[in-house]
C-alpha cells in the first residue's frame, strides 16, 4: 500500500506543480475530475493488482470490480480533495483501505504535500510516517475544534447542515472546513481535531480513515449511532470524552429539523 500510494503521488504532485494546465472535465455540479486523478487511480490499480491479484477493487472512478477472493477488495480514492488540488490548495491526499470479509483490516492516508502519511492495521495502533499517533485527550466541548464538510451546490442537506452547525458552533472553540474528509479523519486520529462529522460521503472517502482514528484510541460512528460509517452515509469521529456530547448535538438537529417539519 505505501509502494502503491507513494508511486501515485509522485505524478500527483507533478500536476499540482502545472495545476494551472491540466485538462478538467465536468463529472457534476460542482464535481470535478482531473485528468490527475484518473491517472492516479490507474497507477494505483496496477501496483495494488500486482500484489495481490486476488482482491476486488472500488474505486471513486472506475467503481467496483470483482476479484477471484470475493472476501477481499481494495477501496481506494486517489485524489481525495480534488477541488483543492484543482484551485492549488496543498491540501489532499490518497487514501486506501483494505477490506476482508466486510472488515476495514488496513487503511493508508498519504499527503505527499507535507510528507504525512497516516497508516494502520487492525489490531496494530495508528501510525503517522514511523511515530504513534493517538487521539486528543481534550474532555470539554468549550475546548475543542471540530472539523466538518459543508455541502456544496447539488449535494447534500443544506438546512440540516446550518442546523447542525447552529447548534454546535457556540459550544466549541472552533469549527474548521478544509475539504478532504480523509485527512479530516487522519487529523482526528492525531489528536488536531477533536471530532469530524459530515454527511453525504462515499465508501472511498472514508473506509481508511475509519480504522486510523480506532487505533488511534478514537470513537467513529454514524450521527445517529450506528455502526458503519464505513459505508459513508454519514460519519463522526471523536476522542472517547467528546463523541457523545457532538453525538448528542448533532443529533438534536435532526431532531429539531423533524419537529419543525411537523409543525408545517
């Protein structure tokens, strides 16, 4: 996964050099893929195929392929915070899991910008580059910094989002948008943000990051408490002291929202 991840980068890094000259194509409002990230992601299924040519792959491009081992896949994005890299933001990174039997065992977040690479295995602790990572030890809300993604034109609840945020932005010391949910993930997972949650997102978005904060020490699971938000349909990730009082916020604004709806 590291030979794979730092091979993709590599050429990712050349284009964000010439951001100026790559070819852009609409994939949707808003939505943007690069001629870099689809040669990413080719790079990266050839080197993840030749190790093990057993696994399936998803892929954010490309989508899903099955491998001769139905237990096993790659799920891979290789160019997470795309608008970032397009707009010359040095912000994004390439994320890859590995998945057996429906279990997240490995996960990598690589920014090759800043030289951080986010890794681990389960059962094996987090990792940034060769130093142990753990989540942050912060107990109060009043004290803690928060990331999140704000929905962007064609995608996502956009009145939920304002609601959520209303009820959580005067009880931390601060809410943070830097567009790359893995590396929003990753930060969680070493101790720079206290907690991430969002919505809306896909398995590739997240399935490494997952695992980084729970070996980070960190609690992750869907706003309304369930238990695989691996799956993307919403996330949040936070040290063990504060998940359940950003859980009990956020989920307070679904609520508020429901009750609004009834009363029209």
């Amino acid at each position: 996964m590291v030979k794979a991840a730092e091979k993709a980068a590599k050429a990712l890094v050349r284009d964000f050099g010439e951001v100026e000259h790559l070819q852009v194509s609409r994939k949707g409002p808003s939505d943007f893929v690069s001629q870099a990230d689809l040669k990413a992601e080719k790079v990266l299924r050839e080197e993840l195929g030749r190790s093990r040519p057993e696994f399936g792959f998803l892929m954010e491009e490309s989508g899903g392929t099955a491998g001769r081992d139905a237990s096993a896949r790659w799920i891979v994005d290789p160019l997470d915070g795309t608008t970032n890299f397009l707009h010359g933001l040095p912000h994004w990174a390439i994320s890859i899991a590995a998945e057996r039997d429906g279990e997240i065992v490995a996960g990598l977040i690589h920014d090759p910008i800043k030289n951080e690479m986010f890794w681990a295995e389960k059962g094996g602790g987090a990792f940034m580059n060769d130093r142990r990572i753990r989540v942050s030890g912060r107990r109060r809300l009043e004290d803690a910094v928060l990331a999140t993604g704000i929905p962007f034109k064609g995608h996502g609840d956009h009145a939920a989002f304002l609601r959520q945020l209303e009820l959580l932005a005067d009880k931390v010391a601060g809410v943070r948008r830097f567009g790359s949910a893995a590396l929003d993930l990753a930060y969680v997972a070493a101790g720079r943000f206290d907690g991430y949650w969002e919505t809306d997102l896909n398995p590739w978005d997240v399935a490494a990051g997952v695992l980084i904060v729970q070996e980070a020490g960190g609690y992750v699971t869907e706003i309304g408490g369930g238990r695989n938000p691996q799956a993307g349909a919403s996330v949040l990730a936070a040290n063990p002291a504060l998940h359940l009082p950003i859980a009990t916020a956020l989920r307070g604004g679904a609520a508020g929202r429901k009750e609004a709806a009834a009363e029209v």
